[in-house]
C-alpha cells in the first residue's frame, strides 16, 4: 500500500533467477498517476530482472510508486525463496 493506491508486483523465476517482473496492481486513478506509471513500472521491472533482487533505483518523481513496488518485489521474491 503507498499513499496513492496499492502495488502488486508479481515475478516469473527459472532455475533459480528472477525472468520477468510485472505489475499486477498501481495506482492509475488519474492523468498524474498514469503518466508517472506508464514511464517508471517498464523501468522497475527491467531492473529488477537485472539485479535479482529488490534493490533497484528509484525514478525520479516516481518514489511512492517505487516504494511500494520495491516492498511488494521484496515479497515476492521472499515467496520464490530466492
């Protein structure tokens, strides 16, 4: 949960790494969020297939969103057991 809505992140795994990472929930509820999500979410999965893990940089503008995807990822790969 961030101030704006929730973020759900869900990851695909192989063979013991992180293959994809995608959003399954974000806030969209207005231009703003929509604008700010559709740059920052393609970024943030990208990386966190790139480093493995939940310590990924944040987009500029973009922190709520980055925190709750970084919690929700951490989660996630907490559940993989990896």
């Amino acid at each position: 949960m961030t101030r704006y809505g929730n973020v759900q992140v869900q990851i695909t795994v192989k063979d013991g790494k992180i293959t994809a990472a995608e959003v399954l929930q974000v806030p969209w509820n207005d231009r703003h969020d929509q604008m700010i999500n559709s740059e920052a979410v393609p970024v943030y999965n990208q990386e966190a297939v790139a480093a493995q893990s939940a310590r990924i940089d944040v987009v500029s503008g973009a922190t709520y969103t980055w925190d709750g995807y970084t919690q929700s990822l951490q989660s996630a790969i907490d559940q993989a057991n990896l």
